[in-house]
C-alpha cells in the first residue's frame, strides 16, 4: 500500500528526520552483523511507500541507499541476488 498525497509531505520529512537521526546509518562496521541490511531494508521501504511518482521511484531509491552502502565502507547492493 502506498501512501496517500495527503500525507507524503509529513511522512517524507519523518522518514528522513529519521535516517538523519541515525546519522544515514554511518558507522556501520561497528554495528552487529545484520543491523545495517535491517536499517536499510527498513527505510527503502519507507521511502519505496512514499511512492509520490509512477515511474522511477524504484530505481531512485536503489541508487539512493546504493550511495549509503558505498559511504558506509559497502559495495553497491546487487539486487538480482535479493530476489
């Protein structure tokens, strides 16, 4: 379900009032095995429900936390292997 025009400025500025909370998830390396993928896994999906456009949301967001995983010492996220 995506959310709906109504609500997309206030839940925008609270998912990314969030991720910045978290400092966009940086210091990764010192977390436990498994908290980054779940953060980010958590907030791609915020952000993927947002769905304010019918096309290029998907891939935006992809290379969005594609650029977090690569600033937090990661590799891009290879999505064929996450099917």
């Amino acid at each position: 379900m995506f959310c709906r025009a109504i609500f997309l400025p206030n839940e925008s500025r609270r998912i990314f009032a969030e991720l910045e909370k978290e400092d966009f998830l940086r210091g990764a390396a010192a977390w436990p095995p498994g908290r980054f993928a779940d953060r980010l896994a958590y907030f791609q999906s915020e952000l993927i429900a947002l769905h304010p456009f019918y096309e290029l949301n998907g891939r935006i967001t992809r290379l969005f936390f594609d650029l977090i995983a690569i600033a937090n010492g990661y590799g891009p996220i290879d999505y064929a292997k996450a099917l």
